[in-house]
C-alpha cells in the first residue's frame, strides 16, 4: 500500500538513479573512509512504535529512510547505542565504502568501549 505498484520502465529507471546514488557515495567514502551520521533524525520509537495505519508506517519508515537506504546501495553500516535520552536507547550510525567493514566494526566497538554495553542500563533502569 505505501509502496504502490511500478512498472518495468519506471523500475528501470529506479535501478539507474540507484547506481548513480552508489557511484557518488563511493567517490565520497574515497575522500572520507568512514562517515559518523545519527541513526535517525527522529526520537526512538517506543516499543510497537513502528505498529499501526499505513500512513504512520510510511512516516516511521521515512524517518529511518536514511539508515536503510544505505544499506539498499550496498555500503556496510554499523549501529552502536551511545546513550539514553529521555529512557529511550539513541545512537549513531558509522558508514564504510564496500567491502570496508573492518572499518566501521573497528569504530563501532571503539564507540562502545567508551560508552559501555547499553543493554546494562537499560536493565538496570527496569531492575
């Protein structure tokens, strides 16, 4: 339903801005090997946050259309928590050109050993 339905030509054409989309980024990520982003430019989403009509799916799914979108042009991501805001779990989001994930890993747990295991606060806050 939020998708809609496309046809060969207008997949087609998607497959090409795609590669565009990719051939920029790679030409990026030659100059800057690993980029910092937040996760998403919204708030955590409270448990079944991302439940309910169409409309709130398709605004769910848009604001977290940046993390995903980068993982549909291939380029390998990393996740890591850095904290609570407001209870609820925020982070960041490291990106690496392809076949570079050593680099986002290697940042990601440098993060984490910093920050510590979120999952411990979390349950601490519950405990």
């Amino acid at each position: 339903e939020i998708g809609g339905d496309i046809g060969l030509k207008d997949y087609m054409a998607g497959l090409a801005e795609r590669t565009g989309h990719i051939r920029r980024w790679l030409m990026f990520l030659e100059e800057h090997p690993l980029i910092l982003t937040p996760l998403c430019f919204q708030p955590s989403l409270a448990p079944d946050g991302d439940v309910g009509e169409a409309a709130h799916v398709k605004r769910v799914f848009e604001d977290f259309l940046f993390q995903t979108g980068l993982n549909l042009l291939g380029l390998p991501c990393v996740v890591t928590p850095t904290g609570l805001h407001e209870g609820r779990p925020i982070g960041v989001q490291l990106i690496a050109s392809r076949f570079r994930e050593d680099l986002a890993l290697t940042a990601g747990e440098a993060i984490q050993s910093q920050v510590g295991v979120l999952a411990r606060q979390l349950w601490a806050r519950t405990g």
